[in-house]
C-alpha cells in the first residue's frame, strides 16, 4: 500500500492542476450569495490570496480600558460593564471586559437553509445507490472492498455525466481535530484518484474534509469508529 | 523587604532554578511547576450580604456568590493559598473599612492577607445596580492596603469578583491576572458547529457565530478584539476568517481552495500564520496581516498544519507527517532551520507553545493508544505526559499566565473542556452543557 500511495503523490498534483480551474469557473457561474462570495474571494486571490481589506489585529489598537487601576486607600466608584455587547448597559467610561464579546449576529435563516441543502443533498445520493469507500485505522488506502463500491459508484457517474459529485473525507474522533482535517483530505483524495483511475473525469469530482467533525456514529465504539472512517460520495445538487 | 518584593524575587528564583535544573539531569517531574515557590497565605473573611439581596440567579445570596466566584478565582490564581477561616476569630459582618483586632490573630498564626467585603443591590430594588465593596489588610505592614468599590447591572456579578482576584494578583506579583480571561471554543448546534466563548472558569458563554455549518478551531489576536478560525463556505470550501467580536464583523483572510486550516495570530498581531493545501498538500503559510504579502514556510511531501507560535514570535511548532505519522517541529520564522522536535511515540500533534516559552504542550499516543496531553521542553531534553486515563484529549490551549491548560476531552464521554495545572494538579471539568464542545482556545490577559 506504501509503494501505492507513492505512486499517488505525483499523480494527486498533477490531477489538481485539471480540477482547479474547474472549480473556479463553476464557482462563478452558478447563482446565489455565496457564489458571489466565492467569486469576490477568488479575485482577491490574485493579489496575493487574501480578500482587500482587513483590520489591523496588532497589538496597537489595544484598548486600555480594561486595565487594572490597582488598589486604593480611598477607592472611588468603578462602574463595570457587561460583556453583552449591544445590551444597551454599558455606560461610556465604563470599564470590565471593553464590550468585546457578543451576541452572535445570527443569520437565523443559515442553518435552515444548510440543513435543507444537506438533506437535498443526501436524497440525491440515496437515490443513487452511491456507495462509501471505508478506511482502516489511521490509512487513507483505498480497500478490495472499497475498489468493489467505487467500481460500482463510477458506474453510474458514466451513465450520469451531467452529475457533479462531492467526496468527502471523513475520520474517527480518535485523533486531533487538527490532523484529523489531513487526514481526511488524504481520504478524499484517494477515493478521487481512484474514480479517476476508473475513468471519470476530475472536471465531476470536488474533494471537501470534515475530519472528525462530521460524525455518521457518535458512539464510543470500534464498530462506530470504522463506520466513521469513510470516504463519503455526495451528489452535488444546485451550487 | 515587602511582601511584594518578596514575591517577585521568589518568582524570579523560581525561573533561575527551571533552568539550573533543565540544564542538568533528567527524570525530574515538572519542576518548573513544582517550585519552591511559597504561596501567599490569604484568608477570605466574607463578602457580608447587605439587606438580604439574593445574587442574580436567586437562591444564593449576593455576598456569598461573589465570595464563592472570588475564592474559585484565588485558588486558580496559584499564587495565593486560601487559608480557611474558621477559627481565626474574624467575621465579616463586623467588619468596616478599617482592620480588626483579629487580623493580628490571623497574622500570628501565618495569614498574610485578609481580605473582606460587603455587597448589596442599590437602594434594595431588584432591577438596580449592584455594589461590592472590596478590603485588603496586609500583615506586613499591619494594614489596611486599600480597597476597590464596584457598581454595575447583576450581569456584572461575577465580573465584580474576577476583577477583584486580579487586582490581588496584580497588587502581589505585577503580572495581569486570568479571572477575567476568556476561553473561545467549538460547541455544536443541532449538526452544526459553531464559535463561543465563555469565562475562563466556563460561566457566561456566548454564541458567537451562528452559519449552521462547520466552524473551527478558533484562535485569538493578541488584543483579544477577533478571533480567526477556519469557516466552510458552502459546506464545501474552507476558508480563514477573522470575526470581530465587539460587532460580529467578518473578513475572509483565505480563500484559496483546498485545506486552510488551524490559523493563529503572532503574538504581536502582524503575521497570521496557517496551514493550506492549495498548492497540493497541507503546508505552512505567513500571512503579513498589513500588506497581505504571503510567504510558503514549508515545502515536503508531507502534511504541515498546527502552528503554534513561540511568544518571541521568532519560531514557531507545528505538527508534519513527513517522517511518517504526525510528529511535532520546530521552524524558525522565516521558514528556515526546520527540525524535529519529539520521537517517543508514532503520534505527535497540535502544539502549543506556553506564553512562558519553557514548554510546549501537545496531543502525544501512548503505547496504549491513549491520546493524552504531554509536555516537551522547546530543547527536547525533556518529556512528561501531562495527563493520563482514559478519553481523547485534544486542543491543548495555555492560559496567559502559563500556569493552566485548558483542552478537550472526552473522558465523561461526550466532548467536554477541562483545565489543568502544568503541575497536573486541580484537573477541573469547565463545561456542563451541550453535545459537543471542543477546540477551546485560551484568550491573552488583559
């Protein structure tokens, strides 16, 4: 499996070199927010890989007002204020915790329209039959049984070729959720070059980790744990 | 001598005996935090309750809430040891501003601070301002050394008691204190994950981004102001974001496709440095935060991610698996003289450089296949495993004052914050509520 993954690496960058300018581009055409968001990132890319304007985050826009003003004999009237921003509480000339924590500005709309994407989303690849491609402990090589279900999964991208699809690498929560995010990645990128390897084009698949961060199971179990272990194939409805 | 001074100069020999012995043999467990060092006894006579007022959550009185928060404070403080007060003679309710005849008692038999108050809800209606008034007598001078008088809404209760412990920690050894620090992490919202940040002692959390997605591993900006982390744009990028939390603000600080993950702020605020795998495999990047310009840190086959920066900002640990499995490495700032840092164990990640500079903390596999928090000196000559038994502990995360540190784990089961004594000592569960909550991340002092 070593000598396999090996082989792979030349083979994962020059796959990236297809797929990018086919993500950008279909980034760009599709409607909605977050295209356009998408779209205003992508162009700040080209300067450099950030958006245009932040703040400064340099310890010189510090602000003192929350600093000790030490003990006194005959102390004075220290009026201290929430930290629930916006609360309307906070006199001027307050000190405590300079109002730097808030309320989220909840977009109260962004978790029902997730979840309704997700769900369409799910619907889609149930109706598929796509199937997911399980891992062992700590690898990212692709099984005999997970060259079976990805025969099958390619199959049907052939007899779909309009169908954009989603690999999404997935880990076990043993392990740091930092690592976990490679790990997964690594995943994803396996099953892709595989699907590749049977055939179809890289312009039909995106790669996309969520480490350990979306869970199938939630149990504290070896059976939990390999079913969490996947590379999961999503079919990309709408954006 | 004053006790002050007294304190200072114990703390500076504390640091001189760290080195003396980090330089000699080994086997030796976390001396660095086991000092000779003699902490300050210090007796909380009460927070005397004024006209019955109840705190804001009922049931308890208001004095005693703020005693109890406070006392939390001074214990977590380790630089005081709270000294019961039974049997000292003294009582709260007699005392004014000026010192008792008992503290004299209280100062032969080895306390050297008193400290006492009253507090009460402003002319005895509930929706009015609460007051506390703070005492500190000092047996070296045999003195009352000053006070503090506060006033605010009931939101601010437990703040009242937080500022208080630091002014003591303030007034004792000079450095900022950490009860009014601040602990940002990951809880999760239906299948979502999403940014909070709480008290350092886990009251008072707050939502702080609301996308009903994926968002995480936050880290501060030296100012405390933002927060960056990673954001999933459209379920199916990641993104580097900066969130302003006084407003709930955003920018996008990288947006280039692939992995960009586990972002953290230099602690001067002018390089953000993260790792991205836009270029093919996960490397690690330098952001300058004022002209944008970025610079690669890293080029190998291998995953480079988990910058941890150490607080000269001249070098940074971060975790590589290009030896194989994850192990922890250090590299210079501008990306040169790259080495590696920790080979016990085919495990190694997440680093965390203590504010100290004398250890770096991270997420070690024990023989057993425990993921568990150890400790390494920045030279490697030595290695403790912090915690033991049994959970997967992640995200270590040092408090300002490099006493603590806070992580996840998920030792009780589902995925809870806890903090530690660099000593391993006073293992302290901070976070009771909710499915999931990871990713904690420890704010600077103030």
């Amino acid at each position: 499996m070593k000598t396999l993954s090996a082989i792979h690496v030349p083979l994962i960058l020059s796959m990236l070199v297809l797929v990018a300018p086919a993500c950008s581009k279909k980034a760009v055409q599709s409607g909605g927010d977050h295209a356009l968001q998408e779209q205003m990132a992508r162009e700040g890319m080209a300067k450099g890989g950030v958006s245009s304007t932040f703040p400064d985050t340099s310890l010189s826009g510090r602000d003192e007002a929350n600093n000790l003003r030490g003990l006194d004999r005959n102390p004075s009237e220290e009026r201290l204020g929430g930290d629930a921003g916006g609360s309307g509480r906070n006199g001027s000339g307050t000190t405590g915790n300079h109002g730097n924590t808030l309320m989220a500005k909840a977009d109260s709309g962004a978790a029902a329209r997730q979840l309704a994407e997700i769900r369409a989303e799910q619907a889609a690849s149930v109706a598929a039959g796509l199937r997911d491609v399980f891992f062992a402990y700590d690898s990212f090589s692709i099984t005999d049984e997970g060259r079976h279900a990805l025969s099958n999964d390619a199959e049907w991208i052939k007899s779909n070729p309009q169908a954009q699809l989603k690999i999404e690498g997935h880990c076990d929560e043993r392990g740091t959720s930092a690592y976990n995010l490679v790990l997964g990645e690594k995943r994803a990128k396996a099953v892709r070059n595989y699907l590749v390897e049977l055939g179809i084009a890289p312009q039909h698949l995106s790669v996309v980790s969520y480490g350990k961060e979306r869970p199938f199971c939630t149990d504290h179990s070896e059976h939990c744990y390999s079913m969490n272990r996947r590379g999961h194939l999503v079919v990309k409805t709408g954006k | 001598m004053t006790l002050r001074t007294l304190v200072l100069s114990s703390l500076c020999s504390l640091v001189g005996l760290v080195w003396i012995i980090e330089s000699g043999a080994a086997d030796v467990f976390l001396e660095a935090t086991r000092p000779d060092f003699q902490k300050i006894p210090l007796a909380i006579a009460g927070i005397d309750n004024m006209g019955g007022a109840e705190s804001p959550e009922g049931r308890v009185k208001l004095g005693s809430r703020i005693e109890e928060v406070l006392k939390a404070d001074v214990r977590r403080s380790l630089v005081f040891s709270l000294i019961d007060v039974q049997g000292l003679g003294i009582k709260a309710s007699s005392l004014g501003a000026e010192p008792d005849p008992s503290f004299k008692q209280a100062a032969e038999n080895g306390v050297s601070i008193v400290v006492w108050g009253k507090a009460g809800i402003k002319n005895g209606n509930k929706d009015s301002d609460v007051s506390m008034d703070g005492y500190v007598y000092d047996a070296g001078n045999n003195e009352v050394v000053g006070g503090k008088r506060y006033v605010g809404s009931t939101s601010v209760v437990r703040l009242m008691a937080h500022r208080f412990a630091d002014e003591l920690v303030f007034r004792y050894t000079g450095e900022p204190g950490i009860a009014r620090t601040k602990i940002a992490y990951v809880s999760e919202l239906g299948s979502a994950r999403e940014l909070f940040v709480m008290d350092y002692d886990g009251y008072e959390p707050r939502q702080v981004t609301a996308d009903g997605f994926l968002n995480l591993m936050p880290r501060w900006s030296p100012d405390r102001r933002f927060l960056v982390f990673t954001t999933y744009r459209n379920r199916n990028t990641q993104d580097i974001d900066l969130i302003e939390l006084a407003t709930g603000k955003r920018w996008t600080l990288v947006s280039q496709g692939g992995l960009n993950i586990t972002p953290a702020l230099s602690p001067d605020g002018n390089f953000l440095a993260y790792s991205s795998s836009h270029d093919g495999n996960a490397e690690l990047y330098r952001m300058d935060t004022h002209t944008k310009a970025v610079h690669r840190l890293t080029t190998n086959a291998g995953g480079d991610l988990s910058p941890s920066w150490a607080p000269s900002g001249r070098e940074l640990a971060f975790t590589s698996d290009r030896s194989g499995g994850p192990q922890v490495f250090l590299i210079s700032a501008d990306g040169s003289n790259v080495r590696r840092l920790t080979f016990d164990g085919d495990y190694n990640a997440a680093p965390a450089w203590s504010p100290r500079g004398n250890w770096i903390a991270y997420v070690c596999r024990t023989p057993k296949k425990e993921y568990k928090l150890c400790l390494i000196t920045p030279d490697g000559q030595k290695r403790v495993q912090l915690t033991t038994g049994s959970g997967v502990d992640d995200s270590p995360s040092w408090s300002p004052d490099g006493r603590h540190i806070v992580f996840s784990s998920t030792a009780d089961g589902k995925s809870h914050i806890y903090m530690i004594n660099v000593d391993g000592k006073d293992l302290e569960r901070i976070t009771f509520t909710g499915t999931h909550n990871s990713a904690p991340t420890w704010s600077p002092a103030s």
